[in-house]
C-alpha cells in the first residue's frame, strides 16, 4: 500500500536515491532541501506524487515550519527519514570553532529539532515511524572524523532514548547505520586545514586515502536504500540496522572487543574481591 514519506536531505546521495525509488514504487514523497529548485527536474516527472519543501538544518524555525506544513497539506505522514547532514574531516585540533559548531548543528541539533518537531504530530495521528540515518560511525570511529561521529554517537544515544519514551503512542524508530557506500559524500566533505604536526599521523594517513580514492567503499547507494526502505515497511523493524558488508563487520568486531573489555575488567573486581575476603 503506497505510504507518505517525509525525507530531509533529498538533493542529494542517499536521500535522492530513496526519494527516486519510492517514487518509482508509487509512493507520495515530501522531499525537503535548502534549494528545492535543485529537485526541479524530479518534480516534473513526479508532479502528482512529489512535494518539495524547503528547510534548512541550521535553521530550527526552518524545521518546524516545514514539518507542520507537510502535515497540516498531508494529514497523514506514514515515514519521517532524517537524512540531511554532511561529513566533516580533520585532527581534533585542526578544526575551526566555526567547523564544530556548523557540524554539530547540522547532524544533531538539527535532527533533534527535526524529531521533536514531528513527535506531536505523530502522536495526534496515532503513531508513525522515523528513520534516523546515522553510520557505522554511530558505533565505530576512524581517526580525522572526530566531530562527524560526536554528532552520530550522539544522535544514536539521543533516539534510543526517545524511542522509549514515545513507544506507548505508537512511534518507533530505526537507526539506518550503512558502512562508506557509493554516494557523493566524499565530494561534500568539508576539510580541515592540515598541520603539519600532523604529517605520517593515522589521521594523515585516512586523510591521503580520501584524497587520492584508496579509502575502501564497498556499499551500493541503491541496494543501501532498498534495504531501509524494506526495514520501514516491515511490521517489526530492528531498533539499529547495520547496512552492507563494511559496517556489520566493524560493528561487530567493535562490540565484541567492547565486551571482552567488560569481561576482563569483571575478572579483576572478582579477583579484587577474593583478595579482600
């Protein structure tokens, strides 16, 4: 049955892959970018079933204004995927004030804005579904992506949170967590200026694989997408959903390390403890 979806970030990568492909299954589409003009040429093929909106991340009335809107001309929203955000690259300490603060803005106030302006809504029509689109990096970290996974670890600490507390009005969530896939994300990077303190640092080291196209990406944008929108379709999706070869391996060998750590620092307290008797 065709469903109303709500997609930030449609201009774009992922967003624009799912905004073509639940078009293409006949679903309505409310696709939000800062420049709707950039999905003039998807209107005209799709002027029955696509409405595009503006809104802008770093501007929370922007968000607020454009999630209403889509309700109030809508009545009923089925899906709401935060996509929108960007990656920012560079050492802890080459990055500028200006850099942390828009980063943080875009990929997690922006978001939280996002969800909390949709959460009434969603209640008043009794209950909904919303996609986060988070990474791999929301439970694993490359060096030079410092900030870029502040804002995914805490996004994901932030939904797992919400997701309790709306559950009992019909709300869930998924955590969308695709490994490096195929999409121009590495084109919209914003960079930092290097230090030469730097040079033949592991930082340095992922900085020179971006730059000259080693960095391994594995993921296909298309079978990325399908594989979310199938998970929102699914009566009883998974609260995290680990996308493509790449990320469940890193995921995996991450928790696990993170568990062999618990149970290595259990054995000492057991230990400590033995002593002290």
């Amino acid at each position: 049955m065709p469903k109303t979806w709500f997609i930030t970030g449609a201009t774009s990568g992922l967003g624009l892959e799912m905004a073509q492909q639940l078009l293409g299954e006949g679903h309505m589409v409310i696709a939000t970018a800062r420049r709707p003009d950039a999905l003039a040429q998807l209107r005209q093929h799709h002027p029955a079933r696509l409405d595009v909106v503006q809104l802008d991340l770093l501007e929370p009335d922007s968000i607020a204004f454009a999630i209403e809107s889509a309700f109030e001309r809508h009545k009923r929203i089925d899906v709401i995927v935060s996509n929108a955000g960007y990656g920012l690259f560079g050492a802890a300490e080459e990055l500028t004030t200006t850099q942390i603060d828009r980063q943080i803005a875009a990929n997690l106030t922006g978001s939280i804005h996002l969800i909390r302006a949709a959460l009434p809504l969603l209640r008043s029509q009794g209950g909904g579904r919303i996609v986060q689109v988070s990474s791999e990096g929301g439970q694993i970290a490359y060096p030079g992506f410092s900030l870029y996974h502040a804002t995914k670890w805490g996004i994901e600490g932030f939904v797992e949170s919400v997701a309790q507390e709306v559950a009992p009005f019909g709300i869930d969530f998924i955590i969308a967590e695709p490994g490096p896939t195929g999409t121009n994300f590495g084109t919209n990077l914003d960079r930092a200026e290097s230090l030469a303190a730097y040079a033949e640092t592991p930082a340095d080291a992922v900085r020179h694989a971006i730059s000259d196209g080693s960095f391994e990406i594995k993921g296909d944008a298309a079978r990325t997408v399908a594989a979310m929108i199938s998970a929102a379709q699914s009566d009883a999706p998974p609260l995290r959903l680990a996308l493509g070869s790449t990320a469940y391996t890193s995921i995996s060998q991450a928790l696990a390390a993170r568990l062999a750590a618990l149970e290595a620092q259990q054995a000492v307290a057991k230990s400590a403890d033995r002593q002290d008797l």
